[in-house]
C-alpha cells in the first residue's frame, strides 16, 4: 500500500517523479506552492490558464515536464472546482483521480500541497486526512485472482506520497491528519476486500475467521455463535435462513470498552451478512446475481469500522454485530407460506424467502439488545432495490425511530462524503407488513419497499434507539470516479468511525 506522509519543505525542491499542485476553477494567477512552481517554471501554468488548456475544474488534470527547471520531472496540475463548493470531499475526491493519473504516469515516488489548507479555508488536518484518503482509496485494485496483466496501470505501483508543508508549524498537524486518514482508509479497503472477494471464499465461517483476526490485532473481545448456540436461544429467523445453506451460520460479535465504567453509554452496529444471496426459493434473476456475494457489505463495513475504533479509542462502548448466513435453495430451504419465530418470540409469516437481510438483523438486534444491553443500535444493510429506485446509486437511505440518532448518522456522513438521505417511518405504512397468519410478514409489496422493510426490522428494536442505513445503491460502483472505484466502495465503514466518535462526544 502507498504511504502517505508529511516533510517540512519547499515544493518546488522536491525531488519526486512528480509534483502535484492545485487550482480553484476560474483563478487566473495561481499563488500558493502552484504560484511558487509556475514562478519556477518561467509562468508555464499561467500560460496552459491563459489559453484555456486548463480551467480549474473539479477532476481536470494537466501534466507539465519540467526539463530541469525543478528536480522533479514532471508538475501535475489538479483542478478543485469551484471555491464556494469546495469541502474535504472535493479533496478526497480529486485526490483519487491525480493518485490513479500519477501511477499512470509510472510515478513512484509524489509530492502534493495540502489541498485548500490555504485559501480554501480548510482545517490543515482534515485537508491532509482526505488527502490521504482519497490516494488510498483512488489507488485500490482488487487482482488477487489476475493470473495475467491486462490493465495499462499493471506493474506500477505509486509507492510514496509526501504532503510538502513549508510552515513547520503545521507539520505536526498535516501529519497527524494523513495518519488518521490511511488509518480509515486501511478499514475502508478491508470492507472492499470482502466485498469483492467470491461467495466462494468468503462464507460465514471465513467472515467470522476475519473479524477474528481483526479482534485478535486490536486486543478486543469477541464471540461468534453458531447453529446450536442460536437454536438454544430461540434464533428461529435466522435459522430459517441459512436451514437451505450447506455453510453454517454465525453471529459474530465484537466488542470494544471505552468507556467500561458506564457500561450504559454504548451503541451497537449491526451489520447484514447475507455471504451470497441466491433470493432462496423466491430465486433472483439469474442476471447481475453474482453481485449478491456483496449482500455481506454492512457486515463488511462493520468489521472494519471495528479496526478504527479499536486504534483511535472514544470513550464509548461499541458492539460490532454481524449475522453471517448464506440464502440458498434446497430441498431443506425455507419456503414462502412458513411461519416462523425470532428470538424475542414474534412470529412471521414468510412471505419472500429473497426478504431475508431484515429476517437475519431481527435476531441479531434482539440478541444485542437482551444479552448486551444495548442502548443504541444502527443497522447497516443491502436491504432493498426499492432504496435504489429512490435515491440511485449516489446516496444511502437513512431511517430510525430516534431523529436524535438519525441526525448524528446524517452529519457524520456529510463528513465523510458518504452522502445519506433520510426518508420517513410514518406509521401509515406499517399496516403493508401486516399478516393474517403471524405477528408480522416480511414484506410489504412493491409501494414503498425501503420504508416497509425498515419498518419490519423496527418491530425488534423496542426499548433502543433505531437507526437503519439501506445501502443497496452505494455498496457497489460500475465505474471509478475520484477516490470511488469500480466494484466495492467500503460505504460505510468510514462513517460508522465518524458515527462513534461522534457520539463519545
């Protein structure tokens, strides 16, 4: 992985295979560290501006050979759009772009300004914490399984970013925003690795081997049920999802004591862990199903939101909760017509065997909620195609039962760039979910489909704080845009850290 650090310095004395500068939309004369290197390039950026070869816009890039006016090569102008609109997402974003154009270039080793810690107006840790997400980020490839190169960018590697501060005074304070930058960006890529790797490999066992291992690193607690453990405490929703899977189920659950004094102050995140999605007998199309191996991304993002927790330490107790089943067909599965009974003793009549994620949550937040005395619970899943109808694939939807709740996943998510969207409960929909036969039904028919599976998992969450994020638009991407690359986003692990951290204070 690239490293991203900080040096006390002149830009324009970087020794680099490149450096990279900036420009805000519509600025005629650069100043800054791009006025300084255009001054050493004897006004060659004021020229491509001149001629309108580069306007400043959002994601534009131009590259400039040097020919030894500068130890470096080669000068990469990024443009970050438009000053009023410019935020650390703008930064996370362009940095994602010139990372993958630097190592397009065969650049190794970089050198960058602090994007917008000058007249951008923004906190020199943050800009240095999204410039460091965004590298990392925009550089991720997923080839474990390549046995051939057949990409333009295979075999080079950007190896070394350096954030070049003159100011020493701000040294410290870059560098401790790169660190916590690829810390998030480290459990961002995690996720993505789950996400991205075949049903295949990653099972229920293997998920829980992983968030093992995490747990083992960070020195934190961690249990993980099986079929008997859950059979012996009533788990009969999540039973009835894996009982047509030949992989046995988990619950996995990791725990983290910040502040084991007030065992009270706490919030679970709970994380769907549908390791593929066939649909069960209510079978899914067979085109795009290989996507359902990433019906595991909330779990995914919840064992990485746990490794950052775990480093940066907020006075807070976190439960980190993946049910971790695979949804198939068999002789053995689950029908449409079942009745069955989760743990907290509601029945539920079976109304789509491919309605399984919020069947999974429902046991998982009974059981953090009775067992762990949870107070607070977030939920995290690919729940519905009815979230995409919605909102698409830009943002996720956002619902709960404490505005409270729901306004801190909100903010927290205008920090990180993982843009959320709430839409209602309102108590008219709940009656779509009614069943003749059980307490409730699992689904509500097509009016409404996020709402109403939310409304479902928001049966079992009495005497907590709810909050339920549906990422069913965002998990995935079909192309690379910024620090977002084509397949799993890690959306959103680096939200639940912020989430947290939030909420310890």
């Amino acid at each position: 992985m690239t490293t991203v650090r900080v040096e006390q310095g002149d830009i324009t004395q970087s020794d680099a295979d490149a450096i990279v500068v900036n420009l805000f939309e519509g600025v005629t004369t650069p100043g800054g560290g791009t006025g300084a290197v255009d001054g050493a390039l004897d006004g060659a950026i004021s020229a491509l501006i001149a001629d309108k070869e580069i306007t400043g816009k959002q994601g534009e890039t131009a590259t400039i050979h040097t020919f030894g006016k500068l130890p470096a090569r080669r000068v990469v102008i990024a443009g970050l759009g438009k000053r009023e609109r410019f935020n650390t997402d703008v930064v996370r974003s362009v940095s994602g772009g010139v990372a993958r154009r630097l190592r397009q270039l065969g650049a190794k080793r970089a050198a960058v300004i602090a994007h917008g810690a000058g007249i951008g107006g923004l906190d020199a840790g943050d800009s240095a914490q999204a410039t460091a997400e965004g590298t990392l980020l925009g550089l991720y490839e997923f080839k474990r399984y390549r046995s051939s190169s057949n990409g333009s960018d295979d075999g080079k590697s950007l190896d070394d970013l350096v954030i070049v501060e003159r100011d020493e005074h701000r040294v410290q304070t870059l560098a401790a925003g790169a660190a916590k930058g690829t810390l998030l960006a480290e459990c961002a890529i995690l996720a993505r690795d789950l996400v991205n790797e075949p049903a295949n490999v990653v099972n229920p066992a293997r998920m829980a081997e992983v968030a093992t291992d995490v747990a083992n690193d960070a020195g934190l607690p961690i249990t993980v049920l099986g079929r008997e453990d859950m059979m012996e405490r009533g788990m009969g929703a999540i039973l009835a999802v894996t009982q047509g899977s030949a992989n046995e189920p988990r619950l996995i659950i990791m725990e983290y004591a910040g502040d084991p004094e007030h065992p009270e102050n706490n919030v679970a995140i709970v994380g769907k862990g549908i390791t593929f999605d066939s649909g069960g007998i209510s079978i899914k199309p067979a085109a795009s199903m290989w996507e359902m191996k990433g019906d595991m991304s909330g779990g995914a993002s919840v064992i990485g939101a746990m490794k950052g927790i775990a480093a940066l330490k907020p006075k807070i107790n976190v439960f980190g909760v993946v049910p971790a089943v695979e949804n198939m067909p068999s002789g053995t599965a689950q029908r449409p017509g079942d009745i069955i009974r989760a743990m907290n003793g509601k029945t539920i009549e079976v109304d789509n065997t491919d309605a399984e994620g919020r069947l999974i949550l429902a046991d998982a937040i009974c059981y953090i909620k009775e067992v762990k005395k949870a107070r607070r619970v977030v939920d995290i899943a690919t729940l519905t195609g009815a979230v995409v109808v919605a909102l698409g694939h830009v943002a996720s939807g956002v619902m709960g039962t404490s505005q409270e709740l729901v306004d801190s996943v909100l903010s927290a998510s205008k920090s990180t760039g993982e843009k959320m969207w709430q839409l209602p409960l309102f108590e008219e929909y709940k009656r779509q979910n009614r069943s003749d036969y059980a307490d409730v039904k699992n689904t509500g028919g097509r009016p409404a489909g996020s709402i109403t599976a939310a409304l479902f998992i928001g049966e079992f969450t009495d005497g907590v704080e709810w909050a339920h994020l549906d990422i069913a638009g965002t998990f995935m991407s079909e192309r690379a845009a910024g620090h977002v690359v084509k397949g799993a986003t890690g959306v959103p692990t680096r939200t639940l850290v912020r989430l947290v951290e939030d909420l310890a204070n």
